[in-house]
C-alpha cells in the first residue's frame, strides 16, 4: 500500500481550531502509535472504528465521468475533526487512521495519454490498481474485527470495501465464506458490464469474483437503469431494489419501509453499507440530480442501517466540492460529516444494548 498516507497526531491538531472551554473531535481521536507498521497500529488501538479516505477521481473517469471526487475528503476531516466531542459522540472511539493519495498515477495518465481512448482505457486499468490497495487496507481492519469507515473516491471503491471485508471477516472467523452483502443508496445500481474496472461496475464485478452475495439499491431512478441492467438485476434471485419513482412518485413504498425492506433482504450476513452522495438532491457529484432523496433521507439511511445491519463497513462516496467542470459547493464536506457522526452514533448505541 505505497499510496497510502498514515495521520500523524500534529496534522490532525492543525486542522482541528482548538478553543478554550470547549473539546474537538480532533483532539480526541486516536491515530497510529506505529505508523512504519499498519497492523500493529490498528490492534494497538482501543478505538472500534477506523476512518479511511480515498480522495480519487479516476474510477469515476474510467466511466466516462466528471472529475471532482478527490476534492471531498479534506473538507470532510475539516469539518468532522472540529466537531464538539460530548456525550454525543467520543473521539476516543475513532482511530484516523490516514488516506490514499493516487494524484501521481491520475498525472502519468494524463500526462502520457495519446488520445481519450487510451486515457479511459489507462484509468480502468489504474482502478484495478487501486482495487489491490484498498482491499488489502480494508483486509486488515476487518480481519481485526474493527468497521472501517471509508470515505472520498468514486464508487469504484465500493469493490475494494466488499472483497477486503469479505477476505477479513472470513480471516478472523465471522463468517463461513468470503461473501457479504450490501445495501446501497444509490440513483444507479452501480452494475455495468465487466468491461474493464470503473466506478459504474464494482458491484457486477464483487458478484462475478464471489465476494458478493446479496445486494440491495434504495431509489434507484429508473431514467438511469439501462435495459441490459434491468433484465440483469430483475432476474437475480440476490439482487433487490426499490426505485426513487416507487418510493416517491408512486408511493408503493415509505422511505422507511423501503429501508427495512433492503436490511431484512441482507440481513443473513455482514453488510457493507453504501452511500453515493448522487443520490441525494443538489449534491455536487459527477452525477449531479436536482431530483433525489434529501440529506434527511440520508442520514436515516445510515443510521437505520448501522442499527439494523450487521455491519461490515460504511463507504461514502462520489461527492466533491468542486468539479473538473468548476461546478464548486463548499458544504459537500460538512453534510459528509453529518452522516459519519450518525453512524458513529448509531454503533455505539447499538453496542451498549448488548
């Protein structure tokens, strides 16, 4: 994992503005005791979640999309790391771990690229790469039984999430097989062909390499739902989904049933929970909709989720604060931040039920 870039506890105080009479996430939160050795680090910590970032945008351009989802991450840890440490939620309980930084691959491509073709093709092979990376990252905090909490990049990620937890909960003995299942929010079911890795086919290709076994999308918009996919994901007996239209237009479902629906259809296994910022009305993503769910929606997904799921991980994804097209929203961070808490929320709840 070259591309990976432990926090010191000096750089996470320098984002973090202390203020007297008051305590901040950021001087609160736990960060590797031995940064040379990743392992030890993540067993020497007492803290249960691990928060990782993956500020790339080179899945999303493999799939012929805008770029802009490398720029989430710093604003998230902006925001996060100076919220107020309470009863609420304890930093203590949180290890910063660190975050990837792929920016020299995106620029060897860019840079030697004869054409746009050659440029995609380049950028799925680069998410292969990545793939590798994370998944060895998410590995080891699984196998560690600690969740990670993943957030920045394109969904690509979502490959990495589903193999490294598979691979880890298996290693420490949670799980008979190397095979979970997910729960997506999500305007697109992220299942396009095997035609090279991008962040529009992680979840096809978590299937086809048996990592993935049951998989659910909450309001996917059928505008974006292409035939092939249709006919694809209506004939898999471990594929589910209830679309925005159903939800909202319709109304055959409640936004809440729709939720209790997609935990009790994964609920036999550990599930990573996803969130693609897309389907949430006027994010700005490279999927940007004025029509989707609401921040509200969004944070009662997560928590509803992380109460009623046996959680494997939380990957946030598909974000950014400001695009390759000079599309800019400042507050990208701050609403990623909104939601991370509620999950930590919700965890930690549900452990002091036990």
């Amino acid at each position: 994992m070259k591309h990976l870039k432990i926090f010191s506890k000096k750089e996470i105080l320098n984002i973090t503005h202390m203020r007297r009479f008051e305590t901040k996430l950021g001087e609160m939160v736990q960060v590797a005791e031995s940064p040379g050795n990743i392992e030890l680090s993540i067993q020497q910590s007492k803290a249960p979640f691990v928060i990782v970032g993956i500020p790339e945008d080179i899945g999303i351009k493999g799939n012929l999309g805008i770029g802009g989802a490398d720029t989430a991450f710093l604003p998230f840890l902006q925001s996060f790391l100076n919220t107020q440490s309470n009863d609420f939620l304890h930093g203590e309980e949180i290890f910063m771990l660190g975050h990837f930084d792929f920016s020299e691959i995106r620029e060897l491509i860019e840079k030697n690229s004869a054409n746009y073709e050659e440029r995609v093709h380049a950028y799925r092979q680069a998410t292969s790469m990545i793939d590798d990376e994370v998944e060895q990252l998410i590995n080891i905090i699984t196998r560690n039984q600690k969740i990670p909490i993943v957030v920045g990049g394109g969904h690509n990620n979502a490959y990495g999430c589903i193999k490294g937890a598979a691979k880890g909960l298996y290693s420490s003995g949670l799980l008979p097989i190397a095979s979970i299942n997910a729960i997506n929010l999500d305007a697109h079911a992220d299942y396009r062909p095997l035609e090279g890795r991008h962040s529009g086919n992680s979840f096809r290709y978590a299937e086809e390499d048996g990592y993935l076994e049951k998989y659910c999308i909450i309001a996917l918009h059928e505008n974006y739902l292409t035939q092939n996919m249709w006919l694809d994901i209506a004939n898999n007996p471990f594929i589910d989904f209830i679309t925005f239209e159903d939800i909202f237009i319709h109304e055959k479902k409640t936004f809440r049933q729709s939720l209790v629906h997609a935990c009790t259809f994964t609920g036999q296994n550990h599930c990573g929970i996803e969130l693609d910022l897309d389907s949430i009305e006027n994010v700005l993503s490279s999927a940007f909709t004025p029509v989707g769910v609401s921040p509200i929606h969004a944070r009662q997904y997560v928590q509803y989720a992380a109460q009623n799921c046996q959680v494997a991980y939380l990957h946030i994804c598909e974000g950014a604060t400001h695009l390759a097209d000079n599309r800019k929203s400042p507050s990208t961070g701050k609403l990623i931040s909104y939601i991370v808490s509620d999950f930590l929320k919700a965890m930690i709840e549900k452990s002091h039920m036990k």
